[in-house]
C-alpha cells in the first residue's frame, strides 16, 4: 500500500530510543522528513548516523521537555527545520508509580511529562496545521489498567480525555487526533526492570500472542494513523498489546 507520506514532514518526540526511535526509522523510510526529539545527544547523533547508513534523513534536535518553555522552543526549533509540521508524534514520557502519601510536588512532575507537555507541543504547532488544513497528531499513551498507584496512568487517561476533545473541535481542518496505548514493548527500561525469566512467563500468562513485542510494532500503526491514508480515523484509542487488555472496548 502506498501511504501517500513522501515530502511529509513529522516531529517525533522521546525519540533517541524504544518506540520513539522506531516511529522516527519508520517514518522516514516512508519518505517523509523527520525531526527526532530527546535529551541525550549522543543517541540522537547515532540514530542520525545509522538513517544517514540506511538512505534516510532524521534531523536531531537536543530539548529537555521539562524546562520552561519547552513546548514552544521545540514548536520553533522544528519549523526552523522543516518550514511547517505536517505530522506529529508525541512520545516523550515515562512511568511514575507513587505512593499513597506522595506530595503534589511529585503528582504535578508526572502530569507535566506525561500529559500537559502533549498538550502544549500540539496547541503549539496546530495554527500552521490548520492553516495548511492537514495535520496528524499521534499520541503514544498508556495502559488503562494499572496494577497500583501510578501518576503516569492518570497523566496518559487525561491524554486520552483530551485528545477525543480535540479531535471533534480541529476534524474540519483535516486534522487527526489518535492515541496508541502501548502494552509490554521491548526497550531499554523494560530490559532493566523485568528480568527474562519473570518476560518469559508473563508472556505466556498474560498476552495471548505469547511474547512481548518490540516498537516496531507500534511504529506501523503510528505510520499508517499519520498517514493520508488514515483520513477518516480520529478520537481513537488502539491498544498494540498482543491482547494483554481484558476489557472489551
């Protein structure tokens, strides 16, 4: 299938490893111009290094998404790069279990990474969006079924809230607004953090396709929902999870 994204432009945020990383390789083999966005230069640089290997361009662009004036510095930086966003991906983010008696201090971090920066990045860029009447905006959130306490959940849920809202209110400009949920992705933390005995036998408890997957997989459907193909898709929320979800809908 032709997705129809050569000459598109995307920013890809969180994007020097995991999914990020994936969605920026896979956007720009597609033939679309790709700004990757993250703090850590060193694997900005190499990403860049290894599309330039491949025959692709990926343009790095270093931003700490949690200093001030974050959002619109990356709005600007980018558009200094490509002249105009067609496509953006918000990816940045990370996981925040709490405890009961966490101080608001801790909640207001993980809000602030996990939700109000999707927000600010988008309203940023969405006024050359809709002028040029086209845009994609692909929102990579978080399960809806946590085992405990965790500020991200409640963060990627407003996401989700926001984003249905969204949708409704820019749909006319030829905007899309979708959510992809992530279940169990290879990446950097997950090898950290769950040895491979305990990913073994969850695999094969928990996810009916039987393993873990890797961002590749979520990076498909990030290309096809950002794509001209997927015009009549806004306000969703598709799950990749190899059917880790027990509900329903």
């Amino acid at each position: 299938m032709d997705l129809q994204l050569k000459s598109k432009t995307a920013v890809v945020s969180g994007a020097s490893i995991g999914i990020g990383r994936a969605v920026a390789k896979a956007l720009a083999h597609e033939g679309v111009r790709v700004v990757a966005v993250a703090r850590r230069q060193d694997l900005l640089e190499q990403l860049a290094q290894e599309a330039k290997a491949e025959g692709v361009e990926i343009i790095p662009i270093v931003q700490d998404i949690m200093q001030p004036d974050a959002a619109q510095q990356l709005a600007e930086a980018a558009l200094g790069k490509l002249g105009h966003v067609d496509i953006l991906v918000n990816n940045a983010g990370g996981s925040r279990p709490l405890p009961v008696d966490a101080p608001d201090s801790a909640w207001d971090e993980a809000m602030q990474l996990n939700f109000t920066r999707y927000r600010q990045v988008t309203h940023a860029l969405l006024p050359q969006m809709i002028k040029r009447e086209w845009g994609r905006i692909v929102n990579v959130t978080g399960k809806s079924e946590p085992e405990g306490l965790n500020a991200a959940f409640a963060a990627k849920a407003a996401v989700h809230a926001w984003a249905k809202g969204l949708s409704r209110e820019i749909g006319e400009h030829g905007i899309t607004v979708n959510c992809i949920p992530p279940g169990r992705i290879m990446s950097e933390q997950i090898r950290r953090n769950y040895p491979e005995d305990y990913r073994k036998r969850f695999a094969e408890e928990e996810i009916p396709v039987g393993y873990w997957g890797e961002p590749e997989d979520l990076a498909a459907l990030v290309v096809f929902l950002a794509s001209p193909v997927a015009r009549y898709i806004t306000g969703a929320v598709i799950p990749v999870d190899g059917g880790l979800r027990r509900y329903q809908f």
